[in-house]
C-alpha cells in the first residue's frame, strides 16, 4: 500500500424476493468504478455488496412462490452474486443477512442500545407499508379517490397494531441536525441534504423496531415473540462485514471511510435512522452517504406491471460489459434521474467509444504498427502543441480525483472526453501521414506524444471500462505493476524502441440489423 489511506464503499442490500435489475446494476458499477479507481489510487480498499433476506416482503413473496423464505432467499441472492460477477465487480465481500455472523452483529448492536437506554418496549399502532417496508405518518399519506389511502411512493399501506419496542429517534434530532452541520459533506448531492434535514428539523418520531406478526427475521435477544425491524437488520451489514462487535480490526480499519451509495428512495433510512441508531450505540456516523437518481425506460417509469424492467443481461449481452457501463455513468449526471434508450445507448457507444476513443487508438497503433517498425517510437524536442497535449493527458488524474471524490462520476468522463477530443484534434492538425514524407523524426514525435496520451487516456478509463481500457494497455505492452495511477505521468512515460503487438479494434461499432 502507497499509504493512501482506507476507503469504504457499499451499495444497498438488495431485496431477494425478486430478480436483479437495471437499479440494482447500477448503484453496484458505480461502486465498483469508485472501489477500482482508489485502489488503482494506492487506497486500501473493501467494498461491499450483498443481500436483504428478511421481513415480511421477503415472507410474503416465498408464501406466493409455494417456498420457505430460505429457499427463495437462497434462489435470488445467487442471482444477485452472478450479476456482480457479470458486471465485472470488485467486490471484496458479498454478505448475506441470513449469515450467522449478522445475526450476531444484530443481536449486538440491539443489546449495546438496550444497555444505553435507547430502546424501551410499547405499542404500535399506524400505518405501514410491506412493498417499501416503512412507516408512514397519516399525514404523509395520499388518500386516492375511493377515500384508500396509500404510500407516498405509491405503495399500499395497511394499518398495523401490535407491541413493539421502539428506539428513541426523537431524541437524536438535535444532534443529527449538528452532525448534518458539522459535516457539510455527509449527505449528497445537496438537494438530498436539504431534504433530510428538513425532513428532522419536522421533527422525530420514535421508530418501532421489532414486530411480532410475522417470524422471518432476526429474534430480539430476549424476547422471541419479536423479530428485528428489517431496516435495522439491513443497516446493521454495514458494521458485520467489518466484524462487529469487534470495533478494532477492519471496524476500525475501515468504518472512519465509510461511503453508503443508495437510490434516492432509501435516504431517510441512511441518513437519518442510521446515523442516529450508530450514534445512539456509541459508533461514529457514516462519512457519506450518496443517493443517486432513477432510471425510467424510454420515458416512461420502470414497472413490473407495466412489463418494461430492464434486465441488466440482455443489455450486456447486446451492447457490450464495457459499454454499458460506461453509458449509464456517462448518460446522466450521477445524482439526477435519468432515461435508457436503446437510441441513447448506441449513440454513445457509436460516436463516444467507436468514433471518438476507438478510432483515436486504432489510427494512431496502426500508424506506429506501420511507420515506426511496431515500437515505440522516439520523441524529438517537445513543441508547443506536444507539451499542451501531454500536459493535458498527465493532468487528467488530478481531475478524476477531484470529480470521483464527489462522486461525479459523468464529470470524471467528460474530463477523459475533453482529452481524447483534443488527442484527435492534434492527429489531424500535426497530420502524421504528411510528415511521414516531409520530416520522418517529427512523424516519430507526434507519434510519442499520442501513443503516451493513449497510455494516460487508458488508464484514465480502466475502472470504469476495465476490460476494453486493459486491451489499449496490452497494445502498448504497458506490464502489470505499471497499471496503478502511481505510473501515471512522465516519470512512466512510454519508453521508445518498446517492441507493441499488432493493434486491434477495441470498441465495435453498434449495427442495426436490417429490417426483414
Ligand atoms: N433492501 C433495501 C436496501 C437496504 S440497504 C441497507 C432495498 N432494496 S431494493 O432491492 O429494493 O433496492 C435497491 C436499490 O435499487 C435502491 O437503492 C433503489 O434506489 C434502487 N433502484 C430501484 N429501482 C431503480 C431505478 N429504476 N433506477 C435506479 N435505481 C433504482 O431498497
């Protein structure tokens, strides 16, 4: 390790009572891009992803299937784990809320905030939500037509009745709202913060923590006719993967790092109940927590019923691993909804990664492969032009550092972009193939400078296009170890007379079929 520092990120837990999609895949690649970038940054990096298995929306959905909820839990997070893979993540844990090491973190977590007082037993009695798994006030409620009433997600609700123990959150709104202002950073983007901290300066209810109408989850210690809430069975995975209730080790290691990404719809949970429910334990809050938008499908809301849920497989099976990814972090403004069309995808994958970075690589390889005996060639003396372009190209990790720092990951992108147009640009105005005649060395130089700014483009791109930006790196017989940002810039700079394998296309063309 370069003694970067630790760096933490997580994606949501997804629900296993149905299939993986177009959601799930991408707050996971987004992860992976952050996980993959710092690590190639000297970081020491964990990333995590995993599963929720309990509460009644799992109980009810294996009830429909005819299944025990393990048995369904089982079934649907293998789908999960296989879609990572797929995606080509880096996770360095996939956890199961099933797993006997949550039970007992949960378990611990519950007894320490027994211990301070910060749970007591009474009775609930209001509205809840199965589908988001939520409590609503009356008042949050929409009342349809008919006088139903229902979430303010759409959700129907139901109304519930039964004892429960409850964790005192409307204590923690003073110091929440101290933590929101002592940490400008810790809830993004800023149209998210200002919604949580208006959401607590409302006002706190106390929040029921354990039900007894139902059996899958975990038991409250001591009382069994209670199961834990779900949420705060969820929560809690962030702290087992690191190995509490021991707080040393990874606890300690990586928790002052934490980064949780979530969906825009799940941010009162991280942001409020669980710093609270960490602080109330006596542990330290997340760092950050990032929600990002939705996608819709052509235009309209992403629905089950309305039959248009996007399988992230059939997208990788028909673009490309490398090009979805990078489409759905360069499309939208990461924090903003957005839409997937498949005319937005192929436009990107024609003119951004075939045109703009594909034909950059594969004029520039093949003019070397041919020109300068398929070796790097020799730079003269560096021109105004070829010290602007390099400067250009090394400047490029500064900036991904700042953008990903925020997680604006279509920032990141469009400083790449900035940088493999001017590449193109010089190609045409320094001309190479005229100075192939009138001033060979020169030819050699412009060729450097390109091949150089291809090796910095390539490992600019590599998290977010591991496979495609791994091939440009063969192509220019860049080793292994000189993969990570500590060999960015010119003290790692192309070395001439380095003999380069015959160059190959890397980024297709998307062909319409034609019509029958
Ligand atoms: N199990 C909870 C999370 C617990 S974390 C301690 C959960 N699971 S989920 O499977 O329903 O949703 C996971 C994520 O998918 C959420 O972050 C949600 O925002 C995201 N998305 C679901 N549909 C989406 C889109 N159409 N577009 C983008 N993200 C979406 O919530």
């Amino acid at each position: 390790m370069s003694g970067a520092g630790t760096f933490y990120v997580t994606t949501p837990i997804y629900y296993v009572n149905d299939k993986p999609h177009i959601g799930h895949a991408y707050t996971t690649l987004a992860c992976d891009v952050l996980a993959r970038f710092k690590r190639q940054d000297g970081f020491d990096v964990k990333f995590l992803t995993g599963t929720d298995e309990h509460g009644q929306k799992v109980e009810k959905s294996a009830e429909a299937a005819g299944m025990e909820p393990k048995a369904l839990a089982d079934m649907n997070s293998a789908n999960f784990r296989e879609l990572a893979r797929i995606l080509g993540c880096s996770n360095d844990d996939f956890i199961r809320t099933t797993e006997p090491r949550h039970t007992q973190a949960c378990q611990a977590l519950w007894n320490t905030l027994v211990e301070r007082g910060e749970i007591y037993l009474g009775h609930y009695e209001g509205w809840y939500s199965v589908r988001d798994e939520a409590f609503y006030a009356e008042d949050e409620l929409i009342t349809l037509p008919g006088g139903k009433k229902q979430a303010p997600t759409g959700a129907p609700v139901e109304w519930v009745k039964e004892p429960s123990y409850f964790f005192k959150l409307s204590a923690w709104q003073d110091r929440l709202l101290a933590w929101y202002d002592a940490n400008p950073d810790c809830v993004a983007p800023a149209s998210r913060r200002n919604e949580v901290m208006s959401f607590v300066k409302g006002g706190l209810q106390d929040l029921s923590v354990s039900r007894t109408s139902f059996k899958w989850g975990i038991p409250v210690p001591g009382d069994e006719a209670h199961v834990m809430y779900v949420w705060l069975d969820a929560l809690t995975n962030y702290i087992t993967a690191l190995g509490y209730p021991d707080t040393q080790g990874d606890f300690a290691r990586y928790w002052p790092s934490a980064l949780h990404m979530v969906g825009k719809d799940i941010v009162r949970f991280h942001a409020v109940y669980w710093p609270a429910l960490l602080m109330a334990a006596g542990l330290e809050p997340p760092r950050r927590v990032f929600a990002h938008g939705w996608w819709t499908n052509e235009g309209q809301k992403i629905s089950k019923s309305v039959g248009n849920v996007i399988d992230p497989l059939t997208l990788i099976e028909t673009y490309g691993l490398d090009q979805v990814r990078f489409f759905m972090l360069r499309e939208v403004p990461f924090g903003n909804d957005g839409d997937y069309s498949h005319r937005a995808m192929v436009g990107r994958m024609n003119s951004e990664l075939a045109n703009d970075y594909g034909n950059l690589v594969q004029r520039v390889l093949s003019m070397i492969g041919k020109n300068c005996a398929g070796a790097v060639p020799q730079a003269g003396e560096a021109s105004d032009d070829d010290r602007v372009m390099l400067g250009a190209a090394h400047g490029l990790l500064e900036r991904l550092r700042e953008s990903l720092d925020k997680q604006l990951f279509h920032e990141a992108l469009e400083a790449i972009w900035l940088v493999v147009r001017a590449a193109n640009g010089y190609v045409d105005h320094q001309a190479p193939w005229t100075l192939k005649k009138t001033d060979p060395a020169r030819m050699n130089s412009v060729l450097w400078v390109l091949a150089e700014t291809i090796r910095s483009l390539a490992l600019a791109t590599l998290p977010f296009m591991p496979s495609a930006s791994g091939r440009i790196l063969d192509q220019l017989a860049i080793p292994e170890e000189e993969r990570t940002y500590a060999a960015f810039g010119p003290a790692y700079a192309l070395k001439p007379g380095t003999a380069l394998p015959v160059p190959q296309g890397v980024f297709p063309r998307f062909v319409e079929e034609a019509a029958p």
